[in-house]
C-alpha cells in the first residue's frame, strides 16, 4: 500500500461508504423512524458497520436520536429518524395566476405556510419573471429564516410544453430554451422542473387521493386543462416528457379557436378560461346570475363561477354543467385508452364538489363501456390548488422514491470519511 495511505481512505471504499449512507438516509426517509435491527435486516449489513454509521449520521446532523420507542410485546426499540432541519427543498409553481413558493424539510412537512403572489407569467417579459421570481423566493427565506445555505434543491412546476431536459415550449422562453439550466443559474442550486400537471399526479400518488394507486389519471381544470399519469405504480410523461396534454385534444362538434392556435379543443370549451368567459360574453348581454354580485369591482374568476354555484345561481350550475359534460367526453376516450383503476379531478374546478363530478359522470357512463368503466373510480382532489406546489418536493424526491437512484442525498451531503 502506498505511503500515507490506509483502507480508509481508498476511494472504492468511500464510494461504497456513501452508498450504505445513502440507502439507509433513504429508508429512513420512506419509513420514518427506524430501530439498528430494522436497518439491519433492510441493507443487510451488520451491526458493527450499522452502529458505525448511524454514529456518523448523527455526527453530521443528518439523523437524530428519538429515544426509545413503544413495545410490541418485547423490548422496547431504541429508533432513529431523518433530522427534519438537515436540509430544505425549496418548491416554486409558477402559474398563470398565481407565483407559490414553499420551503419543505426531510419529513415532507412545509415550513411555515405556503406563500402565494401574483403573477407575472403572462403579463410581463421573461427577464421580468426572473427578477421577480429571485425577489419573492429571497423574501420567502427571509420570512421563514430558514438559513440559505441549507436550500440545497429546487422543485418547479410550470404549464405548457417542458421536455425531458428541461427545455420550454411555452412559458418562458427567449433565445434559451433550458429553462432548467437558466433557473439554475438564477438560484444557485440544481433544479429539477417539469410540467403542472406531472407535478400534480405525483402529488396526488404521495400525498393525496391517489397514494399508493397503481394506474391513476389525474385531471387538473384551473385556467387550462391538464392531464398527470400514473401508470403501473410510476409516472408516465411519455418519450419526450410531454405527454398527457388533455386539454388539446379535439371534440367533436366543436369549432371554436383554441389559444393554442388549433381549432375545437377541449379547453376552448371546458377549461376555466372558457367558463370565465362564457359567464362574461352572457353578463354583458343581460344574464342575471349570483356571478358578477360574487366578483364585485373585480374580473370575474372561475373561483366566482363556482362560488355561485354553490350559492344555488342557476346559471353558474349551468356553466359548469356544460364543461363538465365535455370534459367527461374526454375521459370516456382515456378510459377506453388506459383502463385506470382511479380517476383523479383536481385544481380549483375540484371546489365545485357534486357540480362538476354529477357531469362528468353522467357523460362517462353514457359514452363508456361498461366493463372499463364500472372498476374506475372517479373522485375529487383533496389537494386542489396545492397539488402542484406540493409535488415540487417529489419532483426532487420522486427517483428517490419510486426507483431507488436518486441523486438527491448525493446533492445534500458532504460526507466526512
């Protein structure tokens, strides 16, 4: 062995070394607090090696020591769990109507609140979104006082076209496309970004009415309509990351410009922007309806549409009758496409509770085989408007948790060998 070396120091012996760290970080970070005897039987690796490197972990405040935990019959464990504050990820959705920002630590949970602004996405140029977004995401940590240096990740979330790379389509875009690479470099971390919509079905799949599930759809109607896929117990965005843009596809019967230049889209009928402003077109030729009374000196929103129709307006309930008729249209052909076991409905459309789902499940039982519909069940988010802002932690994590190859704890960690 050379001079000034020993086994320690070898590096295939600190490469295998941060791996055991990193599987054992990951196991207690699915399964929250575990006992030395549990993670042995998980890595199988001894006790010795076990006690050696849960004694590191502790050192290096990336575990804390829980004390003795409750009998099963016998002795009582002694258990260990990820130390929350560790390490932050730093969650930002940008919407077309709403800027949500969230720092999350290592137990899932929030810090402080969600915090929520407006909007520049499709009112100002890009260089202005990005001096806006490093202002609020600075006044964010400062409020929380969480320390800057502990943000090691981002999550963003962002509508329209985003690939595989990172690369937008939509929002955004200027002679650079990476929108990843530029956000990188304005944040000063590795970011991992990606379509609302994805973002939500992986939300919905953790924290939401989709955990767990195997083969889920999940249907996100705010301004625009979006489609997140679970597909065999993962998410599915297709070969270039873009797939499941519900609300392009084409009805039949209906001949209306759609923004995105196509013509007889689903969202040019069924999205939050064709129900504000069917209620607008109606308004301003004489309808009396509970709509313009709920937004007052304000634009009329599809949160006011849907407040209406909770007040009983006749003509709201029509509003959001007629969307939901269109938007069951189209899962009927996505039922028929992917047999789901679970059909999610989410965003702010999911506020309207019976007013959309009596619709949509009207048309999908009329347009539906009967033996791929009867085993899809179709429920309301319980998430709603947070799902996206949510599932930016699991855009960082979502490796982590569904194929065991994060590189998250390799960005977090600085192992002392």
């Amino acid at each position: 062995m050379e001079h000034g070396l020993s086994k320690n120091t070898l590096p295939g012996l600190r490469e295998k070394r941060a791996q055991q760290k990193k599987e054992i970080l990951t196991f207690f970070y699915r399964r929250g607090k575990l006992s030395k005897p549990e993670i042995c039987r998980m890595t199988n690796l001894t006790a010795p090696t076990i006690n050696r490197i849960i004694g590191e972990l502790i050192d290096t405040r990336w575990v804390i020591d829980c004390g003795e935990g409750s009998s099963a019959g016998g002795k009582r464990p002694h258990l260990f769990a990820l130390n929350p504050d560790a390490a932050y990820v730093l969650g930002i959705d940008i919407g077309r109507v709403h800027l949500k920002i969230a720092i999350f630590n290592l137990h899932r949970e929030v810090v402080g609140k969600i915090q929520i602004f407006p909007s520049l996405l499709e009112t100002a140029t890009r260089d202005e979104n990005f001096s806006y977004l490093s202002t609020k995401v600075k006044e964010v940590i400062k409020a929380l006082e969480v320390p800057a240096d502990k943000i090691k990740v981002a999550g963003v979330a962002l509508p329209g076209l985003i690939d595989k790379e990172g690369n937008s389509y939509s929002y955004l875009v200027h002679e650079r496309t990476n929108l990843k690479s530029e956000l990188e470099q304005l944040l000063g971390m590795p970011v991992f970004v990606d379509n609302d919509s994805n973002v939500m079905a992986i939300a919905e799949h953790t924290f939401g009415v989709a955990r767990g599930a195997d083969n889920a759809l999940c249907i996100s109607v705010n301004e625009c309509i979006g489609l997140g896929m679970i597909l065999n117990g993962k998410p599915y965005s297709g070969a270039q990351g873009m797939a499941g843009e519900f609300g392009h596809i084409r009805l039949l019967g209906v001949d209306l410009p759609c923004y995105c230049g196509k013509i007889g889209c689903l969202e040019s009928v069924a999205s939050g922007r064709a129900i504000v402003t069917a209620a607008r077109d109606a308004i301003a030729k004489g309808r009396t309806t509970a709509i313009a009374s709920c937004a007052g000196t304000n634009e009329i929103t599809l949160g006011n549409v849907i407040t209406a129709a909770l007040q009983d307006d006749l003509f709201a309930i029509e509003l959001l009758q007629r969307a939901g008729e269109k938007i069951g249209e189209g899962i009927a052909t996505l039922i028929h496409l992917f047999n789901p076991r679970l059909l999610v409905i989410g965003g702010e459309i999911a506020d309207a509770g019976d007013h959309i789902t009596a619709p949509i499940l009207q048309t999908v039982n009329k347009y539906t085989l009967s033996r791929l519909r009867i085993p899809c069940e179709v429920r309301l988010s319980n998430l709603n408007t947070r799902a996206a802002i949510m599932g930016t932690l699991m855009l960082v994590m979502q490796d982590l948790y569904y194929d065991d190859n994060s590189d998250f704890f390799h960005l977090t960690m600085k192992f002392k060998e």
